[in-house]
C-alpha cells in the first residue's frame, strides 16, 4: 500500500438516477484500485440514494453521505464536507452524471508521483450527449495557440487562459489533498454554481500542474444541468472573478491581458450567454422567461455579435408561438439538446 497512494474521489450527485451506475462503474473498472469513493447525496427527489446504497452495499471502498438539499449555490460545503471526509493523498472529481475511463486514475496517479513538485493532473475529455451515443467535441484544444499554458509552469501562467476561460474539465482533476487545504478548501464566489474554476485559481498560484494530451473521460451535456440552466449568471460571475484575480498584482504581473481585453471578451460572451440561455428555457418551455433572455442578448452589450442577436430575434419569435427551436436547429444542421 504504501507504493500505491490512495485516491478520495469525491462525487456529489443530486437527481442523477439516469447516470450515476454509468458513474459509479466506471469508477469499479479502474486499473487502479486504491481508492475510495465519497458518495454526497444532495438531498436527491428521484432514485438516486437508492442506487448509491446499493453500490455501497457491494463494495466498503465506496460510502453515501446524505444532506438535505442545499443546492448548487452551496456547492462549496458539498464538496468540502467531503474533502474533511477524504483520507487520500490525492483528490478526484467525478460528479454523478460524468464517467471515467479505465486507466484514468493509474496514468494520473503515476504522473503525479514521478512530478512530486506539481501540485494537479489533469487530461482532456469528450463532451457527449446524454446517453453517450454522440460525441459533440473533446477538450481542451492541443492546437490552441495558448496551450503552452496547460502545464502552469512557470507558476501562474494558465492565467493566461483563467482570465478567458475555464480549459479543465472537472472530471479530469486529480489534486494532492494537502494543496486544497491549505487554500482553504474548494471555493465558491460571486453567485457562481460551481466550484472548479474560483478553486483552480487559486491552485495556480500554489504549483505547476501536470497535462496528460489523451481522453480520460466523459462529461455528459445536456439542457437540464448546470451550466445550460444559468449561462448569463455564469458569465457574469466568470467576469466579476476574472477582474478581482487581474487586480492582484501577482497575477496582473503574469498575464499580457488589459482591462479593455477583458471588457471587450466578456461583452461577447454575454451576448452569447443569453441567447443560449433563452434556447434552453425554451427547450424546458419557459416561454416567458426565454424571451426575457432573448430581449437582453437582443438590446444589450452594443453592437457586436450580431449572428448570436439574430438566433436569438429568431429564438424570441419561436416563443410567442411555443415553437420548439430544437427542430429549427436539426433543420439548419445545428446540434440539438435533449431535455435530459
């Protein structure tokens, strides 16, 4: 055992009854077997503790921890009261609608230990739909011209990237635990549902992190998570971030990004974050708050984006007549959300 480092893996879920055996057996057909599996029910409605339980049942490295809902605004004291459970050296992410290849936690686990000044692993990972069946696009990018900065080496230098936008996958971390806590934990601000991203900042700060250039896993994409529920609330909280970090003069040192960049990257994206926004009220027909979202990627951020302002002038005309976009989008080739 003491060649082979345990690895807490950390996996709040919340109403994943549809994806959590896909979940929890892609974490049963590791090569590598030194793990346990930290289970956070979020106070789930449907038949997911039921699964989870079962799980439990069948193998002691895995353990459920139920909570009542506290919601993905509080997600920061989900993943910590797991990180305070977790007896590993290393900690991973998996919530319970992702899934993991086989070798994903041997290739980590073995880069780390031949890295030992690198504080995190990460890969890239296929974005899919929600049964698996498509693959929309693998992350992030090798011939992105600022992947130079995958590695954080020198220290702080994936800021480049952080300032624009998150290019690690969740599901592809692996952290030593000791470097989480001592930057207190995972970290949520600025009304943002999520916690990967404010608590990678501030891991760039504290080491260089290891980049594995091959898939280790899949996320799953589709209209009722997350990050199709709150697009314009995400890209706002990602600015209001992204400015606080370029006012710390350790980071603005490290980056050849300008307020005006910032601005100007930011309008873009808010333009875009309503549209898709209003797309996906309308996939949940919520035909009144979807035009709400239309009006302001329509009449606000100025004159730019104006391929983006005319989805969603199209978007809001659908609306009124409780239209499904989603068969307009099939038509023009453009790829279509599910509801699950």
């Amino acid at each position: 055992m003491e060649n082979y480092p345990l690895v807490s893996i950390l996996s709040p879920t919340y109403n994943h009854e549809r994806y959590l055996k896909d979940c929890i057996e892609s974490v049963l057909s590791q090569d590598y077997q030194y793990w346990e599996m930290i289970l956070i029910n979020d106070g789930s409605t449907d038949g997911t503790a039921n699964i989870a339980n079962s799980y439990c049942n069948q193998d002691p490295r895995i353990r459920l921890i139920t909570q009542d809902n506290v919601g993905i605004f509080r997600l920061s004291e989900t993943y910590n009261k797991g990180l305070h459970l977790a007896e590993g050296k290393y900690i991973a992410i998996l919530e319970g609608d992702d899934c993991w290849n086989p070798d994903k936690l041997s290739k980590q686990v073995a880069a780390l230990e031949q890295n030992p000044e690198a504080i995190l692993c990460w890969s890239m990972a296929n974005c899919v739909n929600s049964d698996r069946s498509e693959v929309y696009y693998t992350a992030p990018d090798l011939g992105a011209s600022d992947s130079i900065y995958y590695p954080n080496d020198p220290i702080g230098k994936i800021f480049n990237i952080f300032l624009f936008r998150n290019c690690i996958p969740a599901l592809t971390i692996l952290v030593k635990r000791e470097s989480v806590l001592e930057v207190g934990g995972f970290q949520q601000v600025f009304n943002l549902p999520l916690v990967d991203l404010p608590t990678l900042y501030e891991l760039a700060l504290k080491g260089s992190f290891v980049f594995l250039p091959e898939v280790l896993g899949d996320w799953r994409n589709y209209a009722n998570q997350v990050t199709k529920t709150y697009p314009a609330v995400m890209t706002e909280g990602f600015y209001r971030l992204a400015g606080h970090y370029l006012r710390r003069t350790e980071v603005a040192n490290l980056v050849e990004i300008t307020w005006e960049q910032l601005d100007q990257y930011y309008s873009h994206r808010m333009v875009i974050a309503y549209a898709r926004s209003g797309r996906y009220r309308l996939i949940r027909k919520e035909f009144k708050e979807a035009r709400g979202d239309y009006r302001k990627a329509i009449f606000q951020f100025g004159f730019i984006e104006w391929a983006w302002k005319l989805r969603a002038l199209t978007g809001w005309v659908l609306s009124l007549f409780h239209l499904d976009v989603e068969g307009l989008a099939k038509i023009l080739g453009k790829r279509s959300y599910s509801k699950h």
